[in-house]
C-alpha cells in the first residue's frame, strides 16, 4: 500500500496538489485558466473558513482528473476549523486495491489565515483517512482566492 500511495504522491505532486497530500509542499501553483482549476469563495470575514471545488488533470493534459472539495470554517474562532476535504484521483495509474483512490479529512487541527492572496486564504491541517485501505495520514491544505470564481487563478495546494 505503501508504494502505491508514493507513487501517486509523486504524480499528485506534478499536478499542483501536493500540499494535500504530501502534508509538506512548500510551493503552492496557480492553476491555469483552462476552466479546470478550483472555484473558491470566502465565506465570510469572522468567523472565517473557504469553500470551493475542482478538478486538475492528472497527469497534466491528459484525460484523467483528480478532484476535490472543501468547506471548512473556524466557526467559534478557536483556531480549529470543522467542515470536511473530499479527494478523489480517477487516474487507473494510482488505483488502490483495484479501486480509485480517494481520501476524505476525518479531523482538523488548526487553521489560520494567510497573507499573499488577492482576496483571501487559509492554511489548515488535520488527519484524512486513505478510504481504500482506513490509513489515517496527516495533511495540510493551503486554498488561496485570487478573484472572482472560475477566473483560473486561485490556489489550492
């Protein structure tokens, strides 16, 4: 399990994503204009949080997606947010146990805003569950809103 998983983060690290999850990229991309990068929208100032939705072909132009969503807030502005991070990689190279792979948050730790985007961004962190084999790994997600929704310029890493 273990190998596959490394190799599909090295082909989701190729693809702008792999700050979900590689838990450590240090470089977030803007996605293309292409009509294939993520849809974010602030939800509000306080309490604050993101919601948005993707896809990312994988590998870059080629037929397959990986796609995602994400609605998290800091509710009660403690510094741990709740919602949930849905990823799917349809991509038959990473299949699991014969199966899409597909990860899904089961807890957060903390979330704060961040500096560098046009409207606004978050930094979280918490633990997904690999739903093909119940292996619970970290992960940090960094969503950055560059605009208005559908421009193509915002980051989700």
């Amino acid at each position: 399990m273990r190998t596959t998983l490394k190799r599909f983060l090295l082909t989701a690290s190729l693809v702008a994503i792999a700050g979900l999850v590689a838990l450590a990229c240090e470089n977030s991309q803007p996605l293309g204009p292409e009509g294939n990068g993520p849809l974010f929208q602030l939800t509000s100032d306080s309490p604050f949080g993101v919601t948005g939705t993707g896809t990312i072909q994988s590998p870059p132009n080629q037929r397959y997606q990986q796609a995602f969503g994400i609605d998290i807030a800091d509710q009660n502005l403690d510094g741990v947010p709740e919602g949930k991070l849905v990823f799917e990689d349809k991509n038959p190279a990473n299949r699991l146990n014969s199966k899409t792979l597909k990860l899904r948050s089961v807890s957060w730790t903390s979330i704060v805003a961040i500096s560098g985007c046009v409207d606004a961004g978050i930094e979280a962190r918490g633990m997904l569950v690999v739903t093909n084999t119940n292996e619970q790994q970290r992960f940090r997600v960094i969503a950055c809103d560059n605009g208005e929704p559908g421009s193509g310029r915002d980051v989700f890493s």
